[in-house]
C-alpha cells in the first residue's frame, strides 16, 4: 500500500501525461521513500533471537489468552504412501492457572479426544481412549501437559510452554535455536516475523538430540505465534518425511465466564 501511494505520489507531480522535471531534493526524496518501502516489505525484520525472547515475554505476561488451530502431520518412509492427518485443539487460559485445553484427533483416523483443565490449584486430564480422569495436585501439574505429548502431537506443550514459564516444560518453542535474522511475511492476511533454527534438545551431559529444522511464523502486531513448522528431522533417508505444521488463531487478553474453565 505504502509503495503504491509513493507511486501515485509521483505520477502526480508528473501531471496528466505530461513529463515534468521534479525538483533535485524531491526526486531524491521519493525516491529514498519507494527504496524504504520495498525493503520494509521483503528485508529482514531483525535479530531473530531477540524477536523470540520478545515472544516469550508477551505469553508469559499475559493476563488471558486463547486460541484454536490445527496440527497437520505427514509422514512418509522411502517410497512408501505420504500419511496425512488434520487433528484441532483450542485452548483457553486466565492468569496464574485457570487452563481449559482439548485436543480432537483426525475424525477419518478415531474418534478420540485429550482434555486438560484447571481451575484452583489441581490440573486434571482426560482420555477418552482410556476413559481415564487424572488429577494433578500443586507440584505435579507440569506431569499432566508432559504425559498428553504423544497423544496430541505435543500439543500440551507447545503453547502452554510459553503460558507456564516458570513451569519447566520443554517444547519447540523453549528448545529452538535460532538461525539469523528474521524475515517478514504476510500470512493469512496479518504481517509476521518468520524466525527459522533448528529444535535442539540439549541435556546436561552436553547431549543434543530431536534436532529438525523449525520454523515459527509471529505476528508483528500482537507477537503472538500463527504457523509452526517443525521439518524433517536432520539424518533421515531420502524420500523420507516426518513434518508437523501447527496454523493457530491467537487471541490475547480476552474474557470468558468462570464456567469456561
């Protein structure tokens, strides 16, 4: 918009189809102006490291939050069929620890459903492929989001990572190291930081594991994520693809009714 409006600002002082010689300093101006405007556009947004700490500051101060999305997997071995399934999650939180997740596996794979709430001091989990309730009192809850990650494709610990910061949860979005600057680009309409690194799993002996290229899509507004893509993992055969693409729809610092949770 802004290179169009620098385009008719020029065509103006041209006049109707007449070429009419623009003053040295406005010439050079305008033309400052359209250079600035192509490289907001298409450049680097900045250091890709301090976009992410910015993130994570803006989730783990917030007062509420929600979101609905969707986790596509694909996976393929050699020559074998690519596998492709769509699972949803929404998730609703109030500050310091009303939580309501669920996560709703592909209907064409099984009708299945992971729910995780928390409202007072004990989180609770639901299962309905073992149609087993659990309860977390204070200290344990973090073991409610960690037991959840295989079944809804770490979706327990993605968001929610951000949300309890203090909690100690591992997810793409604590473990990410970053490569370079981000870039910007528009998704779905809204302008967004592309961050791209690599998940590095680094335990204390100086061990790295589950590493696999990552790319995180956050909002330029709100600094809230949209698109995760976690990539095949590094080492793996030729043909082979193991990726899971996150979309989500954000919304920070809404209300909701206590029964909400």
């Amino acid at each position: 918009m802004r290179a169009r409006r620098v385009t008719l600002m020029i065509q103006g002082l041209r006049g109707n189809g007449q070429r009419r010689r623009l003053p040295a300093a406005v010439a050079v101006a305008l033309g400052l102006l359209a250079c600035a405007v192509v490289v907001a556009a298409t450049g680097p947004a900045g250091d890709g490291a301090e976009l992410l700490r910015r993130m994570r500051a803006t989730y783990a101060g917030m007062a509420s939050y929600s979101d609905s999305g969707t986790v596509t997997t694909e996976y393929r071995a050699g020559g074998s069929p690519l596998i492709t399934e769509r699972h949803s999650f929404e998730t609703y939180y109030q500050a310091p620890r009303n939580l309501y997740f669920e996560f709703r596996k592909d209907p064409k794979v099984a009708s299945e459903r992971y729910v995780i709430w928390g409202a007072g001091e004990a989180f609770h989990s639901w299962w309905s492929a073992t149609q087993t309730h659990s309860v977390y009192p204070p200290g344990s809850g973090a073991t409610a989001f960690a037991l959840g990650v295989q079944p809804t494709v770490g979706s327990t610990i993605r968001i929610p990572s951000l949300l309890f910061a203090k909690a100690g949860l591992h997810s793409v979005l604590t473990d990410f190291s970053v490569d370079g600057p981000a870039a910007t680009e528009q998704l779905a309409g809204r302008a967004c930081y592309r961050i791209s690194g690599e998940e590095r799993l680094a335990y204390g002996t100086g061990a790295v594991t589950g590493v696999r290229p990552l790319s995180v899509w956050v909002d330029a507004e709100t600094l809230l994520v949209r698109r995760i893509v976690e990539d095949t993992p590094a080492g793996r055969g030729g043909g082979d693809v193991d990726r899971i693409t996150v979309v989500l729809e954000p919304t920070a610092n809404s209300s909701w009714p206590a029964s909400r949770f």
